[in-house]
C-alpha cells in the first residue's frame, strides 16, 4: 500500500512529527495528486487528538483555562499554517479594492510581513475559537463534534484544491490541482457525511453541511475572480472559516 500521499497530506497541514526515512525517497506527481484524498483522515485523527485531550481537561480544569489550553494545542498540531493563510488572505481581500492586478495580489500574499488588517483578523479569529470552545466546556454539551469539524473541514479543502486551478506558476499546491480522482473523493466525502451524522447529530449536519458547501463556494468564486484560482493560503483560510463556522453549529444545534 502506497502511504506516500498520507505522508504528504500529515506534512502540510499539520506538526505532526514523522520520521526521517518517510522523505528519503523522492515523491511522484501522482503522490501529490493523490494526497487530498488523505485530508479528511488527516482531519479525523486531529480531531481525536482534540477530543482526547478535552475529555481530559474538561474535569481537571476550569472551563476558560481548558478552552484556552485546547486552543493552544488546535493552533500548534497545525503549525499555525491555516491561521498564517486566513490572515495572508485578509491583507489581499482589503488590498482588492485598490489593486485589481492579479499579480500584486499574489505578491501581497507572499509577504512575510502582517498588516494591520490581518492582525485584526488573526486576534478576532482566536477570540472567536476560545469564546466558542469555552462554550462547549462550560456546558454539558456533547465534544464529539470536534472530530466532524476537523474532518469535514479538510473535506471541503479536499473539494477546493481538486476543483480549482492553481494561481501560480509554482507552489506546494501547484501538482494538486489537477481534477483527478474526483469520484475517490465523493465516495470518500460520502463516507465522512456518515460518520459525522453518527458522531454529532442529524440538526448539526444538517445545519453545517449546506453552509459549508455555501462557503466553499463563495470562496471559491471570490479568489477565481482576483486571482484566477487558489494559492495554499486560501486554502488555509478555508479550514479556519469552515472550523469557526462548524464551532457556531455546533453551539446551535448540540
């Protein structure tokens, strides 16, 4: 069994360390091709890393102290990458009003400094996460939810990367986007839909499916039409958005 493209998918889009030898041999397009397929599992076993360490938190700590160390841990399995691409996509979504080149747009992107803008939708984002996490533990609510939200939420990236064109001419994402094994995909979604109901609740997907999917698709349209596709900053900024939207549900329907 090739676990090649598994390896690729753990390496993006999270910490999580993997030994040496995984990366001693080379890795083929088609490796890359493969690896969105692997997000929603990658998103599943962050998931129950999540909801591992709530559960035991939850009855050791005070409810903000253990939303906040949740928090924390949710931040650094990612390396902080999605929040690194949410606040890379704030700087070029206010910068879109006054430069309508594609080109600078990309340029603004691939900056390493922050604006202001970003910096307040990096502060607004955690507040939002903590206040939504700190909800879920002071209450008596189920944290199972966790797993879905991480799962589905990759799915969707899953969805954006294998549907869109890549804007630059090089990148990480550049051999992703391709349109292949999309029916792998479906079939996999349709698995994680499942699971989700079975671990949350039948309000809770269907309150956050259809959203999702709104989501995505206004995402999507919005970086078609400024930069003609995706970088892996959008791509990033998806997660978080689709994460906080899933918290929001959660706290509605659970």
């Amino acid at each position: 069994m090739n676990l090649k493209p598994l390896f690729l998918a753990l390496a993006l889009l999270t910490r999580i360390p993997l030994p040496a030898s995984v990366f001693s041999k080379p890795y083929s397009e088609r490796d890359y091709q493969q690896s969105p397929l692997y997000y929603p599992l990658v998103g599943f076993a962050l998931g129950l890393i999540l909801l591992g360490c709530a559960l035991l938190l939850k009855p050791l700590f005070y409810a903000y102290l253990s939303a906040a160390v949740l928090l924390g841990l949710w931040v650094a399995l990612s390396g902080a990458l999605h929040l690194d691409g949410l606040a890379d996509c704030s700087d070029a979504y206010f910068a879109a009003h006054q430069h309508k080149n594609k080109a600078q747009l990309l340029a603004i992107m691939q900056q390493p400094q922050l604006g202001a803008m970003a910096v307040i939708v990096l502060i607004n984002c955690l507040l939002i996460k903590f206040a939504l996490l700190l909800e879920l533990m002071l209450d008596n609510r189920s944290l199972l939810p966790l797993v879905v939200i991480c799962m589905l939420s990759r799915t969707a990236a899953s969805f954006y990367i294998k549907r869109t064109p890549y804007a630059r001419t090089a990148g990480i994402a550049q051999h992703l986007s391709d349109g292949q094994y999309l029916g792998w995909l479906i079939a996999i979604s349709m698995v994680c839909c499942v699971l989700g109901l079975w671990l949350s609740s039948l309000v809770f997907m269907l309150l956050y499916l259809p959203l999702a999917v709104v989501l995505l698709a206004l995402w999507r349209h919005f970086w078609l039409k400024k930069i003609d596709g995706f970088t892996g900053d959008c791509v990033g900024a998806l997660i978080e958005l689709s994460e906080i939207l899933g918290l929001f549900i959660a706290i509605i329907a659970l």
